[in-house]
C-alpha cells in the first residue's frame, strides 16, 4: 500500500487527470513505438477503469472508434464506446462487430490480467491462455498490417506464445514500460504488421 501510494506514477497520474497509473505504460510504449494515429479503429481489453483509453482518446482524433470492454463497470468518457461484459463472450464479441459496422480493427489493445490466486504456476498458465484467447480473436478481426499490444507474464508459456505471434505478424517485440512495476513478471508484447491470415487456422 505504501509502496502504491509513494508511487511516482501514482502522483503523475493523478496529475495529469488519468484514472490509472497505467496510463503511462501505454504512453510510453506509444511514444518509442508510435502505435496510435488519427483515424485508427481501436478495441481495447480489459479497459477498467479507463487510464489507456483516456490517453488512446487524445491520440486517435474524431473519426475513429474506440472501443473499451472490461468485465467491470467503466465510468463514461467522451468519444469511447463502452461494453461490460467478458471479452471471450460470443454476444460481446458480436457487439463490437456491430459498434463498427463490420469495419476492420487497426489495433488491439489488451492490458487484461487473470484474477490473481497466488499459486504462481497457475496464475502463469492463465495469463497465458488469456494472451493466446486474445491472439486468436486478433486474427478474426484485425485489417491486413493491422497492430497488436497485449499484456502478458513472462514464464512458462511465454516463448510459445510469442512464436504464435510471429506466426501471424511480421515483427514481435517485447516492451517492459518504466511504469511496469521492475518485480512483476508483466511485459507487453508487441507485434506490429498483421500478415491477413490467421496460419493457425490452416
Ligand atoms: N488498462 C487499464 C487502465 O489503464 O485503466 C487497466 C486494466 S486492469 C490492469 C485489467 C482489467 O482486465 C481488469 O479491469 C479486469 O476486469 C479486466 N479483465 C480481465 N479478464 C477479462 C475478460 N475476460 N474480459 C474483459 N475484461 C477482463
């Protein structure tokens, strides 16, 4: 608690009007790998309670969608299109479609993380699974050269995951924000370049 209340971010945030620390992850990561530009059309997963979307906001300009899904309520902000429900949910899926009319998705963003139940190996394995669940769904719904920046913990599974990933971008890279704090075991992948075809599905 102490350690989250000292926190410089914390105060940054608090600051810049951001209603999570976290904003600064995707800022960062924005800023080394310029992702976000005006007219993209975005989802972000796992959007609770908003910190990505309130920046991703301010980057994407007016003609753009942006959609935000997160199990959680999420308190309303201009020009973000919000949904309360489970991103792996076939009806949240099929709302988001329809929020686009069919339109293509430039780039997901997804900075979920699987309730933490402390046995470390298990908490691995979903992080895991929720990335791959994430991956899969990408190569649905992403235009050609479309992005991907999701989070993920690094550990068993990871280097898989991230092959899966190339498999379907042209780059991957893997970014650690200075937001991020140095003792989890949270990284984003990055992957930039959707190749059109999901090569899972055969
Ligand atoms: N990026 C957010 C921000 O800047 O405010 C913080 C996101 S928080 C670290 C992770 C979120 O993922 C939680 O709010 C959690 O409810 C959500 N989440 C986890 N699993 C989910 C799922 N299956 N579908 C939708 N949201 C999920």
């Amino acid at each position: 608690m102490n350690e989250h209340v000292n926190d410089s971010y914390v105060k940054k945030a608090k600051k810049a009007g951001y209603r999570a620390r976290s904003a600064f992850k995707l800022e960062e990561i924005d800023k080394k790998d310029k992702l976000l530009k005006p007219g993209q059309n975005v989802v972000d997963l796992g959007a609770a309670p908003g910190g990505w979307c309130q920046y991703a906001r301010k980057k994407l300009g007016k003609k753009s969608h942006l959609i935000a899904v997160d199990l959680l309520p999420i308190e309303a902000i201009t020009g973000v299109e919000i949904i309360q429900g489970d991103f792996t949910d076939p009806q949240v899926r099929q709302q988001i479609n329809d929020m686009l009319d069919n339109q293509a998705i430039d780039l997901v963003l997804s900075d979920m993380a699987p309730n933490i139940s402390g046995i470390a190996s298990a908490d691995q394995a979903r992080s895991i699974g929720l990335a791959e669940g994430v991956l899969d769904w990408s190569c649905s719904v992403l235009a050609a050269e479309g992005g991907l920046l999701m989070k993920v913990f690094q550990g068993s599974g990871f280097d898989q995951l991230r092959k899966d990933v190339l498999a379907n971008f042209r780059s991957v890279a893997v970014r650690k924000p200075g937001a991020s704090r140095s003792r989890s075991a949270e990284v984003y992948l990055l992957a930039r370049g959707f190749k059109g075809i999901s090569e899972t599905s055969g």
